[in-house]
C-alpha cells in the first residue's frame, strides 16, 4: 500500500489543516512546550506558554490530539489528574517546529 499523495496547495488536502494548526502560535508554542518538558499536566503547559488562556490551550490540545500529534493519558489517582505527550508523529513535527523557532532566532536580531 502506498502513501496517499498530499499537495498541501490544494484546497482540499487535508494536510493543510494540519499545517494550519502546526503554524498557528499557540499549535507552535504548545508542540514545542512538549518536546522541551516531555508528558506535561496541562497547568504546567499554561505556565509554560505565557499569555495563552485556559481555553485556547484547551482547544489547541484537542485539536493536536484529534490530528495524532499529542497523546493525552488519563491517571486514575487518588487525585486524577492527564498527561500530555507527544506522539511519535508529534516529536517528528515538533522537531521541525523547534528547527523553525531556532531559525528565528538567529535571524532576530537582523530585523530591527
């Protein structure tokens, strides 16, 4: 069997809504938040990413769990509490991510 082709150019390709999620700032910041930290609790990602609210991190991590980037792990504790962690796709995207934020940095100080 072989791999669908994708054109992310195409309107109805549906790598494009995972680009656009994957580029977004908080689908960056959270992606990146995750390969820094390993499997974090979601107050620790909030913390983590500095002006993102409760519900746009809420959203942003259903929407990378729903695309198979982000694994969420329920712990059934006396004080249950989820884990968040990168899929093995999410550390492959993640990787490029983190390239992408180097990649601004090093260019930063030429823009102003």
């Amino acid at each position: 069997m072989s791999a669908p082709d994708y054109d992310v150019f195409a309107t109805q390709c549906p790598s494009r809504e995972t680009l656009e999620l994957v580029t977004s700032r908080w689908g960056t910041l959270t992606l990146a938040a995750l390969a820094d930290a390993g499997p974090a609790r979601f107050g620790e990602l909030r913390r983590r990413i500095d002006g993102i609210s409760d519900k746009m991190l809420s959203q942003t991590l259903k929407q990378l769990t729903a695309g198979g980037l982000v694994a969420r792990a329920e712990h059934d504790t006396l004080a249950q509490h989820v884990d968040y962690a990168l899929t093995d796709a999410g550390q492959t995207v993640a990787a490029s991510v983190i390239a992408l934020v180097q990649s601004v940095y090093a260019v930063q100080p030429a823009l102003h």
